[in-house]
C-alpha cells in the first residue's frame, strides 16, 4: 500500500525547513521505501508500519510547536507490491515517453 | 484532535452508498464523537483510538473490492479539548450570526 | 459539484479564527450553497463559480500572511444535484438512523 | 505557487492507468514545471494557469466516465520562487544528506 503525508506545524514561523527536516531524517532511517517531492513524502509498506511512522513523525513536530496539520493520501490496491517504482513506469510506458520526476 | 477522513471504493461502479453505509455504521457504533459532512467525517479523539475506527472503516471497505483510495487530515492542537463542538461556534461568535451547518 | 475546502495560514501563530472569520463572512456572502464544519466548507456549485470562490478567499488570507496551504477536494457526479443536502440523507436512509451532522 | 493534484475516476474499474496516461500528455504538454509522484502531480506556476490547467485534465477524465474525485493541495509563499526544485534541495542541504526522489 502507498502512503503519501505531509506534516505541517503552524505557529512557529513562514520557514518550516529545521522541522521538516527532523522528519525526513526519520522517514529516511525507518528502512520503508520513500519518495520525497516539494509537497510530501509517500511511503511504502503495509498499514501498521507506516501509520507508527507518519505518528513518530508527527509527534516529533508536535513537540516542537503547539499546532501541527497534518494529511494523509493511501492508495492501496489488492496484490500490487512495489507500486512506488511501478505506477509511474506504467504510465510513462503507456505514454512511450519519459516524464518529468 | 480532530481528524477528517472519507473512503473511497475504486471499481465497484459510481455509487457508494452501500459501502459508505457500512462505514458510517462502524463510525456511529465507536461512540467517539463525530460529525458527518458530505464530503467525509470528523472525528474526536487520541490518535491510537481514531486511527484504529479509521483502520477497521478502510479494511471493511478493501474485503468488498480491490482497490480503496482513504485520506486523512489531522488538526492537532495541544490543549484544546471538544474542538468538535467548538471551534464552528468560535467562528460564529467572532462573525456574530450563525453558519449553515 | 461538491468541492470542500480548507485555508491554512502559516506563521501567524496558531490560533487562526480571525482569518478563518473573513474566509467564512466571504463564503456566507457568496450565495453559494455551503455547509460548514470543523475541518473546512463544503461548497456546491459549478466548477468556475467555487473555483473563483476559494481563490478569493486564499487571496485574502495570503494578504495578511507570508504563506498560505490551501486544500481542496471535488466530488464531481453527472446529472446528481443538490447532494450538499442529498449525499448524508441518502445514506441515513440506508441505515435507517439519523446521523450526527 | 505549487500546486499537488490527483484525479481519480469513479466506477470504470480498478485500473486507472488509461484515464492517468491521458492527464499526464496534457500536463506534459502544458509548459508549466511539473515533477510526477507516485500519488500525484506537482505543478508550479500562477493561481490561474494552474487551475486552468487542472479544469481540462479533470473534465478530460469526466468525459469518460460518471464520476471524478480530485484533489488540490496549494502551498502559495511570498517570493519564493523555483520551489519545485529548491523545496526538498534546501532539506539535503539541512540533513547533508541526498534523499530519495
């Protein structure tokens, strides 16, 4: 299954780079399969696994500040391993055309 | 804290109803406090509780189909309590006349 | 057209009523159907109608602030009107129970 | 201003791939920076060219089947520009570390 979160503290500033930083460091040593782009991260794993994730990540941020947003996309499909890799090859493949990552 | 999710079954055809009346079963008979809005609910809680309803809501819909696209916004704010109930009606107070609901 | 919405302001603290205030005077005055709840409006209408809506109301928080996260999610069904009110009674139908709004 | 978006057809069965091929041609041949996710598409660019953008790939998807969800999620901050690239550049930078794209 697929995960994508973003983690938002509000309350402590415009520049948010120190706190999500902290998470991407947790994210990156968690051992799941991850993507980073400019507007969140998607993980791959199964439910438990990664909701103990994005809640040690949220918590973290939460410690720092008094008010954290946060969102959660999932995409989970019966018997489709390695999606993070195969979603965008599929459709790249369909296009016959590399996009843009 | 408040988390908003909704749950959408993927290829089961454009009505919803049935699964979201199962879901919205699971929700009522958790006895956390919610509130239905057409695009989703919202709930009050920990975050183990609530992500538990919303776990058990997400596995319930994937057993009848193949495909279940959740998403999950989280407003968590440290010593607000029944932010359910109350922040609508902050809002009305600083506006001075009542919101549709 | 169903099209909820949220309006975050980042770096102004973490009590947010008073933008949220403004944003909910502008939806109130638009004379589009709405309902609001603790996460965000529901708003129903055409696709360029909202559309100019939540661009009004993100201008005007960006105003007073440095930086804004928007969310919007549409739910968008042919030939299905009024499912701001339709969509929850269809499903408390189902169940046979009124649900908490 | 970034802009993440996902659409997601209803009721035409699990496989999404023909619907998501079909966006991505028309968001490739907009001109407008973009970086595709396994969840979504990140697109940078003004309020309206963006949403211009959007519209067509969402009613592109509408015509083939009944029933769209889309999502929008919009980080609008004062004179930032090139954050497609320089959002998660200025987070290696921090941790001193390359993180997986």
């Amino acid at each position: 299954m697929l995960m994508e979160f973003s983690i938002i503290p509000i309350g402590i500033g415009s520049s948010l780079g120190a706190n999500i930083a902290e998470v991407l460091k947790i994210i990156d040593a968690s051992g799941l399969p991850y993507k980073v782009n400019p507007m969140g991260t998607v993980v791959e794993g199964e439910w438990d696994e990664i909701m103990k994730l994005i809640k040690k990540c949220h918590k973290t941020v939460m410690k720092s500040g008094e008010r954290v947003v946060t969102t959660i996309s999932i995409d989970d499909r019966k018997g489709k391993p390695n999606r993070i890799e195969g979603k965008v090859r599929s459709i790249e493949k369909r296009i016959g055309k590399s996009l843009k990552k």
